[in-house]
C-alpha cells in the first residue's frame, strides 16, 4: 500500500514538473529571423509580389531561412519585434531576427531587384546565420 502511494506521488511530481515545462516552452518562442511583409488590400505593388515573387518564395533558401509574415499595414502591430519606425508604404518588407528589425525594402522594384535587395539584407545578419546562405539568389527545389 504505501509502494502504491510513493508510485502515484512520483507519478504526479513528475506530471506537474512536465506540466510546468511545457508552459514554459509554449511561452518561450525562439526568435529566429523572419522576413515581415506589410501589406494593404488595395496595393497593386503587392499583388505584383505576390505573382512574381511570392508564389516561389517558400521553396527558395530565402524563404525557407526567413519565413515570410504578411502584417496588414493597418492592423494590429506585432508585439514580438522592435522596429525602428512604423512602415509607411506598401508593401515594406523587412528582415528581423531575434526580434529586432535588421533592415528593410520599402516598395516593391521588380523580381530582379528583390533578390538583390533581400541578399543586402542577408548579409546583415549574424555571421553564423548568413553563413547559411550560398549567396547564389533565389534557389528552388
């Protein structure tokens, strides 16, 4: 009788302390960088984006290194970055990592431009995260 005791004891120490572990994952969310898209429904510039750019961007290595976030430019601001001024023209994409903004693409310049912009911004990251990226541009599988 007192085994069984101990047992359930056990079982229910190690239940909470697993309890308590989770919810300190599931609120700890690791920051890692992040391409911000803020958009409008109108924008033309953003459409365009998204017919030119936007239906390839998550299979290339930019998108599956920086996964895009589409905020509504008049919608609730995120919470979880800091960026040095509210965007003001659509779209403005920009690069945040750990929470802090990185740099940014005001407007939308064509395909080729894109690229070459988002590789600028790249390269402003920490050493070991742009050491990911080969530098070759957009790259699908």
């Amino acid at each position: 009788m007192f085994r069984m005791r101990s047992i359930a004891s056990l079982r229910a120490a190690l239940f909470a302390i697993c309890a308590l572990l989770a919810a300190q994952l599931a609120g700890a969310r690791v920051q890692a960088a992040e391409l911000l898209m803020f958009e409008e429904d109108w924008c033309h510039w953003c459409q365009k984006w998204d017919d030119e750019v936007g239906v390839i961007y998550a299979k290339t290595e930019e998108g599956r290194r920086l996964p895009l976030r589409r905020v509504d430019i008049h919608g609730a601001f995120p919470k979880d970055v800091a960026l040095t001024s509210r965007p003001q023209y659509t779209p403005t994409f920009i690069l945040v990592d750990e929470g802090q903004e990185v740099g940014r693409i005001e407007g939308y310049p064509g395909e080729d431009f894109f690229w070459g912009l988002l590789g600028r911004l790249i390269d402003k990251l920490p050493a070991s995260e742009h050491d990911s990226f080969d530098g070759r541009g957009p790259v699908t599988n």
